[in-house]
C-alpha cells in the first residue's frame, strides 16, 4: 500500500512541477526540535481545499528510541487537522534533509476519512529501503513537501 502511494505522490509532484503548483509546508521551526506555533487562521472548507499544508503540523522531530521504529530513528510526530466540514483523506510526504540541505530521502503517510475538525495525531520515520542518498544517521531536519486532501 505504501509502495502505492509513493507512486501516487510522484505522479502528483510532477504535475505540480509540470503546472508550477506548490504544495509544500515548511517546518523550520520543528526541525530544530521545537513545537511549531499553532496557526492562526479560521479553518473553513475554502481554507483547507485552496492550501491544504495548513492542515498539516509537524510537532516534533529527532533521533530517538521508538518501540515501532527502533533504536535511534528519526522520527517526526504530526498531527493533520481536518479544517473542512466533511470526512477528508490526506496524504502527506516528508522529506528528510541533511546538514547542507541535501534531500536523503522522503516518506509519505495517509488518513483516511478524518472527520470535519477531527486531529489525527501520529508519528513516522524514514525506512532505510527509502533513503536515496546517505543514511539515516545523516538527517539533520525534516520538511513538509506535499500535501493533497481529497
């Protein structure tokens, strides 16, 4: 299933890149660990249909011993907030960044029919199969890339 998505998201960043779409969220203030702010914004269907990122949160992100991801991954815990006034599905992909910048790897995640103001709160970490270049000793940051609601 994952495999699927994956697929699904770099059909969708090519027609973004095709059509000069941007989806992307930055969470500059979670890569250094932090708590990002809560936005301050009226959630609305409009809202969250025009720039879905808005629904997105990164909480938190770093090495750590997880019970589901092991020994010293990177994890990086969201939440996803349904800002619409009906049930939503979100797929969301992380990218996992080194020192300089340079992308390592990325990974994607899916709710499926969150309800209208209803927060999905879980955590992910990059699988060594989806690193492409480094290891995950390598992260330095984690970014929001893409976010579709449907």
């Amino acid at each position: 299933m994952r495999k699927f998505w994956l697929s699904v998201a770099a059909v969708a960043a090519a027609t973004g890149l095709l059509t000069g779409c941007s989806g992307a969220g930055d969470s500059s203030d979670s890569e250094r660990g932090g708590a990002t702010p809560t936005p301050r914004f009226t959630w609305s269907e409009e809202a969250s249909a025009l720039d879905p990122s808005r629904d997105v949160r990164i909480v938190k992100s770093g090495f750590e011993d997880h019970k589901d991801w092991g020994r010293h991954a990177y994890v990086v815990h969201y939440t996803i907030t349904n800002g619409g006034s009906g049930a939503a599905n979100y797929f969301v992909q992380f990218e996992f960044l080194d020192k300089d910048d340079d992308v390592l790897g990325k990974t994607g995640v899916t709710v499926d029919r969150l309800g209208p103001g209803k927060t999905e709160t879980n955590d992910s970490a990059l699988l060594d199969s989806e690193i492409e270049n480094g290891s995950v000793e390598d992260i330095a940051s984690v970014h929001v890339t893409q976010v579709e609601r449907t």
